[in-house]
C-alpha cells in the first residue's frame, strides 16, 4: 500500500530518504545529543528549509542568548530575508519562573506550521513557580502525575507534559532539543518526554583529535520505516550534510 502519510521534508541535503521522505506531519521529534552535537543546528536548518516553502515556522531559542542563532545561520550563509515572517525566532536566554506561561502563548500566538522549542531542558530546570502546581487542581494532578511528592523533577515532567500537549493541540509539526549527558543512562534527563514524542532522532559526535566523526540515528520514528543504522554526516560551512546514501 502507498504510503499515505504525509511528510514534512527537513530538506537538509541528503537525509529524507533515510525516513521514507520526511518527518510525518502533526508529529513531535525527539533531538537528543550531548552538547556540540548538531540539534540546534539540524532544527534550525529544518525550518529555514520549510519557510522558504512558505511554512509558518516558529523557533523558540531557550538556550543561545539573543542573535546568536540568527548568527549561526546566517554564518550558513541561510538567508533569512528569504524566510521573512515565515520563521519567527523567540530568543530567552535566562531561565525564568514564567517560561512555561511563556513558552504556551509563543505556540498559541498563531496557527503554526512548525515549531522549534531549543531546549526542553531549559523549561523543566526553570526555576519553581511557587503556585504552579497549586493552579492545577487536583483533578489535573492525578490525571498528570502520581501526586507524591512534587519534588523538582516532578515539577520539571508536569511542565513538560503541559508543553507536549500544547504542542498537539496545536497540530504543528515539532522538533525538540533535549541535552544528553554523556555516559548517562536512558535518552533524556527528563525521563518523560522520549514517551511523549513520536520521533527520537540522537546526534552523536566522536571526535579525536582533528577527525571529527558525527553520526545520526533514528530511534523512533512512529508510522514509518526508518533508517535504523548510524547515518554519518558532516557539519560544513554550508550546515549539514549526510555522509551517506539511501
Ligand atoms: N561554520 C561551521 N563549520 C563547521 N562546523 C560548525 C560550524 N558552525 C558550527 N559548527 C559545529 O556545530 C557545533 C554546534 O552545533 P549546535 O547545533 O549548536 O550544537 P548543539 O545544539 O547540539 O549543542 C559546533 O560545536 C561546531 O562543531
Ligand atoms: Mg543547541
């Protein structure tokens, strides 16, 4: 039977092949790797790439102060006057009490096509809102969590949930950054949101020396057969390219 999902394309050169012609649309991808990996850079390309096709794109940079990124990519030599209003970068770059309230107006504000949140981690560490969880109610803490005890990474998971489920109310397609630790045991920190996403894509770089060795692989990939083998690529002055062919 035809595949009859349709696909978001990263249009990052070479890559869509190894996941049957893109991410599926509606879907939210996982973007793990300890730090220097690629994912903000693998995220950003895929939206460039999607609002020069006239998608609505929105990226919320949680993580590089302001103008960082837009340096990045213009250092890419991605021209952003070609994107124009289709991509929207949101810069924070201090952790704050609000970010959650933040973070679920920026998603709401418009019908978005795409959405980069850059990085979950700098949600579930902001710092505690002291009536956060007093707001839900405790019919929306036992549908959410086991309400024991509402330590740090509780709070942390229930944000995050309140993020992902905000993201598919929305029906945008999503890529989110998560930061690995490296040598740390299972895929996020979080250890909720590799559950709540459909796609995980890891990024790794082993790098001794002067030979950088980048690779990417797929984990999870709902509705599709993916690439399960390690897919070398490069990070070039032009951003990224597969080292490999499908
Ligand atoms: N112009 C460039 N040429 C080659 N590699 C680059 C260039 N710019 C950035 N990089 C590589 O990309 C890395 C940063 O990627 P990034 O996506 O920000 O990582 P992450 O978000 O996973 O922490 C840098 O550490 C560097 O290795
Ligand atoms: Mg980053």
């Amino acid at each position: 039977m035809a595949d009859e999902i349709e696909r978001i394309q990263t249009g990052i050169r070479g890559f869509d092949s190894f996941v049957e012609g893109g991410f599926p649309k509606g879907s939210i991808t996982l973007v793990v790797g300890t730090p220097g990996t690629g994912k903000s850079i693998f995220v950003a390309e895929t939206l460039f790439n999607n609002a020069l096709k006239g998608k609505k794109c929105l990226y919320l940079n949680l993580e590089q102060g302001e103008g960082k990124l837009e340096k990045q990519i213009r250092q890419f030599g991605w021209d952003l006057e070609k994107a124009g209003k289709n991509l929207r970068i949101v810069s924070v770059d201090f952790p704050n009490p609000g970010m959650v309230e933040f973070v679920l107006e920026e998603v709401q504000r418009l019908d978005y096509d795409m959405i980069a949140i850059d990085s979950l981690d700098s949600i579930s560490s902001s710092p505690l809102e002291t009536d956060e969880v007093g707001k839900m109610g405790m019919d929306r803490i036992a549908e959410t969590v086991i309400p024991t005890l509402f330590d740090a990474q509780t709070v942390g998971r229930l944000k995050l949930k309140k993020i992902f489920a905000a993201i598919s109310r929305s029906r945008a397609t999503a890529f989110l950054t998560t930061e690995r630790i490296e040598g740390a045991q299972g895929i996020t920190r979080d250890t909720i949101s590799e559950f709540l996403c459909d796609n995980i894509l890891v990024l790794y770089y082993m790098g001794v020396g002067s030979s950088q060795y980048r690779t990417a692989q797929i984990i999870k990939m709902r509705l599709s057969n993916h690439e399960k083998e390690f897919i070398p690529f490069e990070i070039t002055k032009k951003g990224i390219e597969i080292r490999a062919e499908k």
